[in-house]
C-alpha cells in the first residue's frame, strides 16, 4: 500500500467513525479535517443543537487527540481560559494552574458571548501558540487546534468579533439545519439511545455515551498526513488564481475591507489539505472555489452603498467568483 492509499484510508475511517455518531455533516468534517492538516483555526457559525461540540468531541477521539471545551459568557476572565499563577500561604510560594487552552483540540463554545478582553486573549493564544503565565511562558501542546462556534450577530447578548480578530481564523464554516431526511435519521438514533444504569439510578444515555473511545488512528498518522499536506504541489498558476481572488475583493466597489495577504494563504493551505483528502498531490481550480467563502467571507466588509441596496458579502463574493470562472 503507497502512502496516498495509506492516507485515503486513515482519512475515511475519520468520517466512518464521526458518522457512527453525527449524522450528514460531511463538508463540515472536511472543513475540520482541512483546519487539522494545515494548524489551522476554524470559526463555526450556526445556531445551537447542530452537534457541533458532539462532532469536535468525536474528532478528537478517533485520533486520540486530547479535548477541552471552553463555555463563553459574559462575566468569563482570561486567566479561566490561559490558566493563573496562585499563591500558596503555606510557602509563601506561587503555583502555576494551566488552563484549559493547553490541550490538542479546543471547543470555544459561543465565542462572541464574551467581552472583547477574554477573546482577545484566546486569539492571542491561537496567534502565538503560546502563554505567558507569570514569568514563565509556555508552549501550547502540538497539534493545537481552536474550533470556535459563533451564535448569529444579531442575538441578544453577543459581542461581534472585530475584523482584526477574525482573520486569524483560517475558515469561518456556517451551518445549516440538516435536511429532512437526516433529521429523521437523527430522531432515530436518539430513540435507540436506551438507558444507563448505575447502582440504584438510571440516566438516559445520549449521543456522547455513544462515542467509540477506541481511537482509528494516532499522533503519528496525524503527522505524516501534516507533513504529506506540505508536499502537495501548488503551481505558478494558482497562485496567480489566488492572488488575483484576493486581489478582487479589495478594488470591488461594494467592498470596503477586502482580504488580507493572509487569505491569500490560507487559502494555498486549505487547498493542499483538500487535494490530499481528495486523492490527489496536486491542487486544482475546484478546490480555490470550493474554500472561497469559508476562507473569504468573514474577511470582508461591505461599504454603505451595497449595505443600502441590500446586498450581502455572499452575494458580492459570488459576483467575483462567476467574474473569474
């Protein structure tokens, strides 16, 4: 077996194994697997109850990753996210307590809930991959993933992320409620669920009871397939194609913040991880399409006037994209 069969195959027991647990879903599992090869950090955007934390929670056991999940509110500090040096009366001495940022996959549950303090802190982490705790600064564990989940601005009680803090997402996936016959699947599965007995009580079980712990790959295959993502071979042309779709957003006339050089990479990554989830050691104009509104969308900023006639940064983005195809 080559290394590729290798791979497609380690790639589709990830999915088999989601899929035991979340039903539909699969661009979102892509999108997660992209962020995962290329130590990106994805923003997901979509109501609650679309199992977004039962499907960060089963990623990172089929790879035997460790998992944290961080709830955002209001009243949340950053030392409850980076950790805190506490002083112990007995000696007189301080003693570092970690928080839950140091760990492999990191569930930002509602991000937007938070004071621009606490986010700016986690972005900071996400930015530097690592904390300064006292006088000590530590490196955050490798591989170091944030997936943060995002309620719609307009709900009450949310603080919306400012642009600089955004781009440090490489993607930013919205998630839609499933279609019909998924959600039926869904309500099947939960009836199946049954109960849990321990001593004289009984709980019943849900979908988190379900995930397998058995792992389908480790550490090790996560690390080829991160050094495999770097081989994979960009030409002269799509990085033109790039350069040119990043270009097109910032001289648009409804636009009027365009992309960073940094979509423009993000952009060369997310299509090296998607051609080797494809099959393929090579990119191709479909995967530069496929990525555009998950790497693109959140960058942009529209100017009063296509605020005015109603347009959407979805609607502009599309106009660019049919402009170039």
């Amino acid at each position: 077996m080559d290394k590729t069969e290798k791979f497609t195959e380690f790639i589709q027991a990830i999915r088999t194994r989601v899929g035991t647990v979340v039903v539909g879903q699969d661009q979102v599992v892509e999108r997660l697997l992209i962020a995962l090869f290329t130590s990106g950090h994805i923003l997901l955007q979509g109501m609650p109850g679309l199992a977004k934390t039962l499907l960060v929670n089963a990623l990172g056991k089929a790879i035997h990753l460790d998992f944290s999940r961080i709830q955002f509110t209001v009243d949340l500090l950053p030392s409850d996210i980076l950790g805190s040096e506490i002083l112990d009366q007995s000696t007189a001495t301080f003693t570092t307590r970690k928080g839950p940022v140091f760990t492999n996959l990191l569930l930002a549950d509602e991000i937007n809930r938070a004071a621009p303090k606490v986010q700016g802190a986690l972005l900071e982490a996400m930015q530097e991959r690592k904390v300064t705790l006292g006088d000590e600064t530590y490196r955050l564990p490798v591989p170091f993933l944030v997936i943060a989940t995002q309620n719609p601005i307009e709900q009450s009680g949310t603080f919306e992320l400012p642009e600089a803090q955004l781009d440090r997402f490489m993607l930013c996936h919205r998630l839609n409620y499933p279609a019909v016959d998924e959600e039926e699947e869904i309500l099947r599965r939960n009836l199946k669920l049954g109960v849990q007995k321990e001593g004289r009580g009984a709980v019943a079980n849900t979908e988190f009871d379900i995930v397998p712990e058995e792992p389908v790959g480790d550490a090790e295959d996560l690390n080829d397939i991160i050094d495999a993502v770097h081989r994979i071979h960009i030409s002269e042309v799509f990085i033109k194609h790039v350069v040119e779709l990043v270009g097109r957003t910032r001289v648009h006339p409804h636009i009027e913040l365009g992309g960073s050089p940094r979509a423009g990479i993000s952009l060369i990554k997310g299509a090296r991880a998607r051609a080797l989830i494809h099959g393929r050691d090579y990119a191709i104009p479909d995967d530069l399409f496929a990525l555009a509104e998950d790497v693109l969308l959140h960058r942009l900023r529209l100017n009063y006037e296509a605020l005015a006639e109603g347009l959407t940064s979805a609607d502009v983005l599309d106009e660019i994209l049919k402009e170039m195809g």
